[in-house]
C-alpha cells in the first residue's frame, strides 16, 4: 500500500528522497547507500529527543513488527479516550454541519494522501520518533488535515487586535478538557466553530481557535504540538504567582547630578576618623551577608518544599500552543503563548520541553532540531530544511536566512531542482479550510467565559471573574490572596467593580488589619477617590481621598481618629493646606435635648498655610493654632527667604476685668511677639488688639468649618450605606438590550410597524375574490354581472352578521341557561354542601356572569355596528375600481 | 463761585490736626486704646480736613502713609505741600480758589482727583498723574477745547467732569470728548454709550487720525532714542562706547586747528583717508574685544551669585531644621516644667533646658562660621580671576591703542615729509597750486610747519592717551567696586545672620526665665 501511494505522489516524493539525501550527505560527509543511510538516521535518532536503542543489524521485518506491535497498542489505547471524549461526541449535532464538514474535496483527498505519504516516509527515516500528528477526525468523523482546520479570520472586535487581548479572550471563553491521553495527541480535533459552540476544548483546540484568530489578525502565527510541563499541559497556576499581586516594580530614577560650578563653595572638612568609618563598614557587611545567607537558605528551603512532588511523565506530556514569529505586526521577537493561560513565554522558557511539529494554514513542518535541552537551542526559521522538514514545497517560507557558504555548496544543482519544484509549486498547495468562519455573537463576546464565570487558582491567590452585569451589583472580579499554599487562611480580598452608579471601582479588604479601602473612579457625587475605613460608625478610624479638583473647597484628604481630624487641602484663595483638629471628651448633657446633636468640644485647631506671594513672608502666617481651652492663640509666620527663624505671636485673652473690676480691653502681656527684625507698628497694642480681634473672628470660622467637615463626614457615610444598599449600575444609552428604556421604546416601535403591517395586509384582502372566482376569468365583467355580483356580496356579508349574531346570541342563551341550571342546584344541593364546594360554586358563578355580560355588551354592540358595517360595504362596493364603470348609473 | 472772607482763615496747625485725627480715629474699646496710646500721624490713613476755612495747606509732611485727603470747601487758593504723602489715592480739593493746577508731581498713586468749583482755566501739569481713574473738574473756567487733548495720555481715565466750564457750552462739547477720550466710560456723571462713541468717532474721523498719527510718530522717536540711549548704555558698562565708529578719529581732528589746514595740502588727502581707514579698524577691533569682555565678566559674576546663593540657601535650610527640630523639643520641655510640682525637678530640667539652649547657639553659630569660612574662600577666587579678567583686558586694550599710535605717528612721519616737500617747493618756487591763505601762512619757514605738525601730532596722541587713560581707570574703578560691594554684603550678612540667631537665643531663653519666674511667684 505505501508503494502504491509513493507511485501516485511519485515526482514529490522522488524530490524529497534525493534532497534529504543530499543534506545528510551534507551533515555526515559519506556517500549515499543504503546501508549507511540507516546508520545515520539511527544517529541522528539518537540526537533527538528521545534516543532509542535502534540497532542497525535489526532486520526490516522486525521493525515492520514492531511498528505493527506499536499500531496495535496505540489502537487498543484508543477506546480509552473515545470514554473520555464524550462530553461532546453525544451532545455534538453532526448533521446540521455544512457538508464541508462531513466529506472532503478532491484536494483535500489527494492533500491526505500527501501527508500519508510523508508520514510514511518520515516514520521511515526516523523510526524513533512519534508519528505526525497530521489529520486527526473531526466532529463528523472525517479525518482533516490540520493546515486546514486553521481559518484565519479577523474579529470585528478592536479588542481581538492585539495578540495579548486575543490569548485572554481565548482563554476566559473556553474551558479546558484535557486530554484524552496525556501522551498523545488526540485523534479528534473539532472545528473552532463547534469548539465555540461548546465553550470546551483541549489545548490543540485552543491554539487552533487562537492561532486562527491571529493569523486574522495579521501576525505570522503557528500551531505547535509539542511537550510541556505538567503544570501547563494542566492549566495548573497553582503554582504560578498571581499576575494581579505582583506589584509594578518601581524605576528608580536617579537624579542627574549637575557638574559642579566654578565658584561652588567646598564642603566642610570631615574630621571623623576613617579607620573607624571603616571598621564600620565591615561590620555592616558581614551583617548583611549573613542575613543574604539566611534568606537564601530560607529561599532554598521553600522552593525544596514547592518541587517536592516531580513528575513522573516529565517530558513526555503533549501539549499544543502557539508560536508567533518576529516580523509581521512589528512583532520584534518570536515568542510563545499558552492558550490556556494566553501567558507569553520566550521560545527559551523552561515551561516547553520540545517541539515535534508545527502548522499554519499554509503548510506544515516538523522539527528536526534536537531537543535535549528544552527548546533553548531551537532555531525558527522555517525556510531552513535542515531543521525543520516541510510537507508542501514553496509556501510562503523562502530559505529565510541561508547563509552564503551554504548555497555555494549547492549551487548548481539547486537551481535545476528548484526549477522542478515552482512546477509542482503550481500543481498543489494547501486547499482552502473546511471550517466555517469563525463567528462570535457580541452576547457571548461581552459574557466570555461560559456562564460568565471563571475561576482561577494561582499560588496562595485565587482569581474570579464575572461578566459585566452578571452580578446585580456590578462586581467583575475578584482576587482573594491567601497566607499559606493549601488556601485556608485569608490574607486580603481585592473585589473590581464595573458600571456601578455610585463610580466604585476596587474594594480591598484586609482581612488581618480588617481595613477596608474603597477606591472610586472620578464622578462620585462626593468627589471620593479613597474611602479607607474599619467602621461604617462615625468618629473612627478613617480616611478619605477625594479629587480635589471635583471640589469647591480643595480638600484632598480626610484622616479621621476618633479624637482627630486632620484635613489636607489644595488650590484655596485663603492659602489653607491642613487643618487638625482635636475633639475633647462629649460633654454629657441633659436628656431634654438627646435628639439634638451634640458635637463634641473642639480643644486645638491647628491651620496651616501656603505662601501667599501678595504678602511679605513676615506678614504672612503660615501656621495658626486655636487653643480653644485655654482661649489661647499662636502665630507662627513664614520665613523669609534670608532668615532661618520666622515671626511667632501668642494671644492670650484670659484676664478680662482688672484688680478694680474695670473692663481691660488690652494690656501688653496679652501679646507675647517674638520677631526676627523687629517693627515698630506691631508694639502698638492697638495693632496688636485689631490683629486678635480679627482672629476671634477667624477662631469661629474655623470652627464653624470643622463642624460642617463631621457633618460632611456623616453625610458621606450615609450616602455610602445607601449607595452599598442599593448598588445600582449605569447602562449605557448605547446599550439598548440593557437600557429598559431604549428597550421598550424599540419595542413599542415594533410593536407598531406590526400592526401596521397587519392592518396592510388586512387592507389587501379582496372581498370580492370569492364572487370573482364563480365567474369565468378572463373575461370582462358586464354590467348585469357586476350588479349581481354587488348583490351576491352583500348578501353575504349581511347573512355573515346575521349568522354571527345567532352565534353570539346562541353562546349567551347557552351560558344562561348553565347558570341557572347551577343555580337551581345550589339551592337544592345547598345545605349538603361543604365550604369548598361552596367557594367552587360561588367563583364559577361570578366567572359566569362575568361571561354573560360581556356577551351581552358583544351582542349589544354587534346590533350597533352590523348596519354600519353594511353600509360601508356598500359604500366601497360602488367605488371599487372593478365594479365602479358599470354601476355608476345607479348612484 | 468766589465764598467772601466772611469767616477769618484759619492755619492748619499741629491742634487741629490732631483734633481731626483724634476725631476719625477708631471707635468703641479701640478708640479707648488709640486715646490711651495716641496715634502717629505717619500712621494716619485718612483726613477730612473740610469746612475748616483753611488757607493755606501745611503741615502734613508726617503723615507719610496718607492715602484720602478731604480738603473741600476751604479757601485754599494754592496747592502746596502735598509733596509728601507719596502714597495718596484720593485727593479732595473741591470748592476752594485754586486758580491752576501744581504741586502735584509726587502724587504718582493718585487716582481718584476732585477740583471741582476753582477757579481754573488750563488743565496741565498732571503728567505724574499716570493711575489717574477720575477727574472731577466741574465748575471751572476752563475754555479751550485743547485741554481735551491734553487728557489723552491718562490711559487708565474713565470718569470726568467739566459741565460748568465755559467749554461745556460748546455745542459739539461731548462728541468731541467722545472722539477725543475714547476710553471714557463716565462724562459728567452720566455714561457715555456705544452709539455716541461710534457717531463722535465718526464726526472727528479726520483730525484723531491726523492726531493718531502725530502721536505715533513722536512714540517711535522717543522709542527710538530710548533705544539708542540702552544702547550706549550697554556700551558703557563694557567701557568701549563710541568706539565702534570715527568717533574718536572725529574728535582727535575736532580741536586740531592746524591739523584741519594741513589736511588741504596736496596728497595729505588721501594719506588722512587711509589713516582714518585704518585707525577706525583698530577702534572696531577694541569695541568688539570689549563687549566680549564684558560678556565674559558678567557670565563670571553671575555663576559666582548664583553659587553663593546656592550655598547661602544650603546653609539656611540646614540651620531652619535645626531650629525646627529644638522648637519641638522647646515646647515639650517647657511643657513639662510647668506641669512639674517639685522643685528640685523643676529646677535639673530647666537646667538641662538651658544646656539645650546652649547647644542650639553653639550649632547655630558653627554652621554659619562654616558658611562665612567656605563663602570667604569663594570670594577670594573670583576676586583673583575678575582682577585677571580686567587686567587682561587692559592690556589688551593698551596693545591695540598702542597700535592707534604707532599709526598715528606713521601718519605724523609722512605727513611731515609731504609738509617739508612743499615747503622746499614753495621755497624753490615750484609751486604750482594755489595754498589757501592760512595754510600758506603756514609754510613761511621749516620751523613753522614742523612745528604745526608737531602740534597736530600732539594734540591726537593727546586724545588717544585720554581715551586709554578713562577706559583703564573706569574698568578698574568698576572691579574695586565690585569687590568692595561684594565683601561689604557679605559682612552684613554674616552680621544680619549673628544678630538674628543671638535674638531668637535670647528669645528663647527669655521664654524659659520669665518660666522661672513664675514658677518662683506660684
């Protein structure tokens, strides 16, 4: 059978032989035969990943065997996954698949008789290696090639652009099924429209999906089956640290420094001893080296802890992902994707342990790279044969970057093959795909992950997703992080938020400090940007951001301790920056006046203030405090700019009447000033006592302003519990399947173009076509007939009112006649009757006199109109453009 | 308008100022402690000196900080003495007989200005005036339209009056000081509206443009000598002005009597051309050597300013924190003492107080002898490089003057020669050109001439050595200047610095005594 598929596939074959021929000849730099051929491939088996004790002296016959044995086994392990795959086999729908789907076209044949062919050829040159995972079934059962099953399609979606967006949407849409058997690949790969449907896939199903996606997309994507870690081949992140709990690591900038200039002054002689500065250098050091070393070892130990477990399949579990080639879409690098993840890796990453095959929807190529250390030493350029053997001849992949010394080698012969070869280039290329284009509804799009939720578990971390709009109120996703690796204990639990009315966005709760923080997006009715709080109960701990510039009086942050209050303020007229407060202990009062509120005493009122630059620095105040207790005021000034103390002033105004009783307005010891250069007008006590009245004033200002703050605070607080309660979400106008508003105008709108269209079609009916249809057609109507026929139709319609009149004449009589009929026995029956009987009864008997009346008004209403109606017939009868000619004389 | 003398005139004396002082001063308790304390005039802000018959205005040089002044329906007939009060914002001088404006050229704040019922017929001398807002003028004897004009370079005016003057009676009287006076909001009490402005406008299209014209084209020439002036200024500071041009050549011929004869010889012509030509090279080659000079000086100062404000700056912040640090410490402490009871504590904490006193003055002090050691450092080496600056410069200067008389003593050898070939021609009788007569009055022997080109000779070798001799001296008088200001500053600094930290010591320790004190008391 191989021979007569060789015949049919001949002129490529015979290419094939003699180049791979040449470029071992190439490698081992002996001549051709048949005997050292298979040396060589037995050496080169030894190179490649997983080295087999092949021995040359092995007849044919006993590898034929073997390979048989191997078949056999492979085909008994095959009822083993097909249990397994029934998730879908059963609920899969083959027949309402387009036919692409259940046969294949002639190209397609002759592409799977290729790839046998080539199959055959490289199980033959390389016995040790796995066989090609080239048409595996699809859901109709019909073996695809898998270039096809790739359909390169571009989303509608500008999220789908990027290759990053791509990989996350194709991770959180579908949900991993692994493989049949963790060893092979699977012999089903299903169609990226039907992997859709069903929200499940494994991982060749997701890199098709997302490979597809990407070549749409414009990236120089691949497929690639290949082996991975247990880790990734099981979608397990369990031992991955969460993304979202790593902190940005901070860039340090550091500050250029300015050369020094000519004339900058020397610094100070240092006169402390440099031994001694030594001496304690080195003892830092060895500190420090010994806490590195600690850390280390404790390091060691933790990670010893977390491998304890190795696989005992390393390195032989197949996985499929992604590989994107450097070049197009500005793409600097190759670089991996597991799909299962959407997790970028570089092609050095120890995650991939090597590479069998690799497909785009244009060809397909098999590694023959040694793969012993991983996939570091890979080199992906397809264009080169030696490493990577191709199935279809000149696709798009030119030999990318051979190198000069290679061509000269084969030159000549080259340019003779490579002539042969554009012919057949012509003759075949890979048949368009069999799949369906690739179709996500913008519902599911929004919803991405089946039922709208997903779950991850990361190490110590474990992340929930939600679609927009699935939970009431607004919650999208939630990271909750955990102290030790089996998750039982909680550290802290991030919740983000989305389209939530009161513009919350993230809730962090610390569940040791049991700190709550809750940061808004700007438009809160408030202007909150941060609300961090232990208590919703006033007077605690708390404090709040707010954005400043959404504010009339700047305030930028709120500390709350249960005796303080400090506020921190930007951008006034007045200068203000901090305002603190301290509160005395309530003062309790009588509990006449309980429902008041009573706030608490305020004992210190510390202001402080930016530069005013209209005012002399000092003149201005740049810190004032209100000792409201000891009915004390201090003044502290700005410096100017070349002096190093700054102004201060203490108003004291205790001694309110003299040793004679008489009223002291202001006395010199009420003013206690210290100033840097002394000014005269300041001395006067009228200045003086002009400046402290105009601080009393201010004193109540200030704290008329503190109490509008807690009263502020208490209204925040309010609102924020309603806000919890309610925790409404914003639609969009645009979102008209949300927008009950927009929805019901759309449908009311369609509600009316029904009825329009009803009342068209109504419009249409021909009341004459049954008459017309008793005539002979064709011919004219005479006049006799139009008379008769006018006639005939309104004797109709008049017997049809007379008839429906009956009807409902009859249905009313009928409907009495029951009633008293029940009546009758009700009576009879009445003292036998139990309460539910009773109820029965009495409910039939409204229902049927509900029943009769209206009845009665259709009756009443039918006598009203019947004429009407008649007459309208009439009416339109004379103007039909049919009968119009020939009965005008009668009008 | 003329009130009659019924009433004797009264002199505005210390009394009644005092009483009108008194009299506006504050009410309720901080009148009771304005009376207790008195109150300085110089710390008066406003007086209504009105109804007083006052004639003559006088004594009001001390209240320097005035800034409203009523003085109406007096019979002041001059405005005098006002000069001081510099800081005047309002001033009322309504119904009085002033019979012309003056005396106002202090008064630059002034803005608000009443002159209502005088007796005033020209309006001018208010150029000082230029925050000038309103002009109450009511009620004059001004007739002439032109004194409109005058008003047009009170950019800020907005409101005036003039009804009651003889101009106000012309019938075109408002048009034209909307024409005139476009920025005016309020004429005689009432507002003047769009529509009248555009009409007016367009009535006197003609004569404002003429006007406009006239007015921009004495703006460019004031502006252009503004310049020059900045210009020869500049020059001036790089101590090399008038050199860029004949100017110096110009002046070495300008009291040269003989030189101006001699120049009319034959050939001397065209000798004097390519002397001139030369000379004034040299003089442009100064003048640029210069101005770089004076870049380099003056990029030199400043690195050096701004390097030791820096460290000055450095040295502040240092010292502030310091203080802020002991503040806090101060507070406590003081504190703590007075919530102490027993004496013997009392006592070791104010003693430690002190000690921390102590230590701040010491820090203090040190930080700024550092400063004071480091900036006197600094200062020495750019002493020693400005004084090489200039004596580079100098002596640059002095080669290329040198140069100036190398050529002109060139010029003095050729010159000579041509001088004694026409005189052995005169003297021979060769000559065949006419020599005017005073230059032929010249050639009468050898001595004669030579010694007229002698004194020519002189009198240019005079001149350069002037110009040689100002230039060095000014250079160098600007250095020792600099220098001197530069040391002189310094000293004050350190001075101000010595004096602050002594007072706020004291400041300190005298918080901690009067402590004590009471302490003792309790």
């Amino acid at each position: 059978m191989v021979q007569a598929v060789l015949k049919v596939t001949s002129s490529l074959d015979s290419q094939r032989h003699t180049r791979m021929e040449v470029l071992k000849e190439k490698v081992e730099e002996e001549e051709a035969a048949e005997r050292e051929e298979a040396a060589e491939r037995a050496e080169r088996g030894e190179k490649t990943k997983r080295p087999m004790e092949v021995r040359r002296e092995e007849t044919t016959l006993t590898q034929e065997m073997l390979r048989d044995l191997e078949r056999k086994l492979s085909e008994i392990e095959v009822s083993v996954p097909e249990k397994l795959l029934t998730f879908t086999k059963d609920t899969i729908d083959t027949s309402k698949l387009p036919l692409s789907y259940q046969s294949n076209t002639l190209k397609e044949e002759h592409l799977l008789q290729v790839a046998d062919n080539f199959s055959c050829q490289y199980s033959h040159l390389c016995p040790d290696r796995v066989p090609l995972f080239l048409h595996p079934l699809n859901e109709c059962e019909v073996p695809k090639f898998v270039s096809t099953t790739i359909r390169p399609t571009l989303m509608p979606y500008p999220e789908l652009y990027n290759w990053d967006t791509c990989a996350q949407f194709v991770s959180d849409f579908l949900s991993m099924v692994p493989l049949p058997d963790p060893l092979k690949p699977p012999l089903y790969l299903y169609s990226s429209t039907t992997v859709l449907k069903y929200q499940k896939g494994n991982c060749f199903d997701f890199s098709t999906l997302l490979c597809s996606m990407l070549i749409g997309a414009g990236y120089d994507a691949y497929c690639v089956n290949g082996y991975g870690l247990q880790d990734l081949c099981h979608m397990d992140l369990t031992r991955e640290v969460c993304p979202l709990t790593l902190k940005p690591k901070e860039t340090v900038k550091e500050e250029e420094k300015a050369p020094p200039k000519k004339y900058a002054i020397k610094p100070p002689r240092d006169l402390t001893s440099r031994f001694e500065q030594e001496q304690e250098a080195k003892r830092q050091e060895a500190i420090k080296a010994e806490e590195e070393n600690r850390r280390k070892q404790e390091e060691a130990r933790l990670l010893e802890q977390e491998n304890a477990k190795t696989d005992p399949l390393h390195g032989l579990r197949v996985h499929s992902w992604v590989l994107v080639l450097s070049g197009k879409r500005e793409v600097p690098e190759s670089f991996f994707i597991d799909p299962f993840t959407a997790h970028s890796y570089s092609t050095q990453d120890d995650h991939f342990l090597g590479i069998e095959s690799l497909w785009n929807h244009k060809n397909y190529w098999v590694n023959m790279q040694d793969c012993w250390n991983c996939c570091k030493e890979l080199v992906f350029d397809l264009g080169d044969p030696v490493r990577w053997e191709y199935l279809l001849v000149g696709t798009d992949k030119p030999f990318l970057s051979l190198t000069e010394e290679e061509d000269e080698g084969m030159n000549d012969d080259d340019d003779v093959e490579k002539l042969g070869k554009e012919d057949e280039d012509k003759s075949f290329d890979m048949p368009p795909s069999w799949v369906e284009p690739i179709e996500i509804s913008p519902e599911a799009f929004e919803t991405r992950c089946p039922n709208g939720k997903k779950v991850i578990q990361y190490k110590r971390a474990k992340l929930e997703k939600w679609a927009p709009y699935l939970n009431n109120n607004g919650l999208v996703c939630r990271l909750t992080t955990y102290e030790d690796l089996e998750c039982t204990k909680t550290l802290e639990v991030k919740e983000w938020y989305q389209h939530r009315e009161d513009m919350l966005e993230l809730k962090h709760i610390n569940k040791i400090t049991g700190l709550n923080a809750d940061y808004f997006k700007p438009g809160h009715p408030q202007a909150l940007r941060m609300h961090s709080y232990k208590s919703m109960q006033p007077e605690m701990d708390r404090v709040m951001e707010f954005y400043e510039t959404a504010r009339l009086d700047g305030l930028i942050k709120r500390e709350e301790t249960p005796k303080t209050m400090t506020e921190y303020y930007q951008g006034r007229p007045d200068f203000l920056s901090y305002r603190h407060v301290n509160f005395g202990p309530r003062v309790k009062k009588l509990a006449l006046n309980s429902a008041e509120s009573n706030p608490r005493p305020m004992v210190k009122i510390t202001e402080r203030f930016f530069r005013n630059p209209a005012k002399p620095a000092d003149e201005d105040v740049a810190e004032r405090v209100f000792l409201i207790a000891e009915e004390r005021i201090q003044l502290r000034y700005h410096c100017r700019s070349d002096h190093i103390t700054a102004n201060k002033r203490e108003f004291l105004r205790r001694m309110e009447v003299d040793s004679k009783g008489n009223k002291i307005i202001m006395t010199a010891d009420m003013c206690i000033s210290f100033e840097v250069e002394p000014m005269e007008h300041t001395k006067k006590l009228l200045y003086q006592y002009e400046a402290m009245m105009k601080l009393k004033n201010e004193e109540k200002l200030s704290r008329h302003q503190a109490w509008e703050s807690e009263l502020e605070v208490l209204e925040i607080l309010k609102l924020r519990e309603e806000e919890e309660e309610a925790h409404t979400l914003t639609i969009s106008i645009y979102d008209t399947k949300r927008n009950e508003k927009s929805k019901e105008y759309r449908e009311a709108m369609e509600r009316v173009l029904h009825e329009e269209h009803r009342r068209q079609v109504e419009a249409q009916l021909d009341y004459l076509a049954p008459f017309l249809a008793q005539l002979p057609p064709g011919e004219k109507l005479t006049r006799w007939q139009a008379v008769r026929l006018k006639d005939e139709c309104l004797n109709d319609f008049k017997q049809r009112l007379i008839d429906k009149a009956n009807l409902i004449q009859a249905r009313f009589e009928k409907e009495t006649q029951e009633l008293q009929k029940k009546q009758q026995w009700y009576q009879e029956n009445q003292v036998t009757l139990t309460p539910e009987d009773e109820d029965l009864y009495l409910s039939y008997c409204s229902q049927a006199m509900f029943r009769i009346r209206i009845l009665e008004q259709r009756l009443s209403r039918h006598k009203e109109l019947a004429p009407l109606k008649y007459l309208a017939l009439e009416e339109k009868l004379y103007k039909d453009p049919r009968l119009v000619e020939l009965l005008k004389v009668f009008v | 308008m003329n009130r009659l003398y019924d009433m004797e005139p009264r002199v505005m004396d210390d009394e009644m100022l005092k009483l009108a002082v008194g009299k506006q001063g504050p009410r309720e308790e901080a009148g009771q402690l304005a009376k207790q304390e008195g109150i300085l005039f110089k710390d008066v802000l406003s007086l209504q000196l009105d109804f007083q018959n006052i004639l003559r205005i006088d004594n009001l040089w001390q209240f320097e900080s005035l800034r409203k002044l009523q003085l109406d329906n007096n019979i002041i007939e001059k405005i005098e003495g006002l000069e001081n009060l510099t800081h005047l914002v309002w001033l009322d001088l309504s119904f009085n007989n002033i019979e012309a404006i003056e005396g106002l050229d202090t008064l630059v704040n002034l803005e608000d200005l009443s002159l209502f019922n005088n007796r005033i017929s020209k309006i001018d001398s208010l150029d000082a005036l230029v925050k000038l807002q309103v002009l109450s003028l009511g009620n004059n004897h001004i007739g002439n339209m032109m004194n409109i004009i005058y008003l047009r370079r009170f950019k800020a005016l907005r409101t005036l009056s003039l009804s009651g003057n003889p101009v106000a009676e012309n019938e075109d009287y408002k048009m034209f000081i909307c024409a005139y006076l476009p920025d005016l909001v309020y004429l005689d009490f009432q507002r003047l509206d769009d529509h009248m402005k555009e009409l007016a406008e367009m009535k006197h299209q003609y004569s404002i443009d003429e006007l406009k014209h006239r007015e921009n084209l004495m703006q460019a020439q004031l502006e252009d000598e503004q310049a020059r002036r900045e210009e020869l200024e500049e020059h001036k500071v790089a101590f090399v002005e008038q050199l860029n041009g004949t100017f110096l050549f110009d002046s070495m011929y300008a009291e040269d009597v003989e030189g101006r004869k001699l120049s009319n010889l034959p050939g001397v012509g065209e000798l004097l051309e390519t002397y001139k030509d030369k000379f004034v090279i040299i003089c442009l080659n100064i003048f640029e050597y210069g101005l770089k000079q004076q870049e380099k000086r003056k990029a030199e100062l400043e690195t050096f300013m701004e390097c030791v404000q820096e460290a000055i700056q450095e040295n502040q912040e240092q010292g502030k924190l310091k203080i802020a640090k002991f503040e806090e410490k101060h507070l406590l402490s003081l504190n703590a003492i007075r919530e102490e009871s027993e004496l013997s504590n009392i006592e070791t904490k104010i003693v430690e107080h002190s000690e921390d006193i102590t230590a701040l003055l010491n820090v203090l002090m040190t930080l700024e002898m550092q400063l004071v050691e480091q900036l006197e450092e600094t200062i020495n080496m750019f002493e020693r490089n400005i004084i090489d600056l200039v004596g580079l410069f100098v002596e640059n200067v002095q080669s290329l003057m040198a140069q100036c008389r190398d050529l002109e003593n060139h010029h003095h050898e050729k010159l000579l020669e041509i001088a004694i070939n026409i005189l052995e021609k005169i003297v021979k009788g060769e000559m065949d050109e006419d020599l005017p007569d005073d230059l032929r009055s010249l050639f009468i022997d050898k001595d004669t001439i030579v010694n007229a080109v002698g004194a020519s000779h002189d009198i240019h070798l005079l001149k350069i050595d002037n110009r040689e001799d100002e230039l060095v001296t000014r250079v160098n008088s600007w250095c020792t200047h600099l220098l001197d200001k530069i040391h002189k500053d310094e000293i004050m600094r350190n001075r101000k610095r010595v004096k602050e930290i002594n007072q706020y010591i004291d400041h300190v320790q005298s918080e901690l005594d009067s402590l004590e004190y009471g302490d003792l008391l309790d």
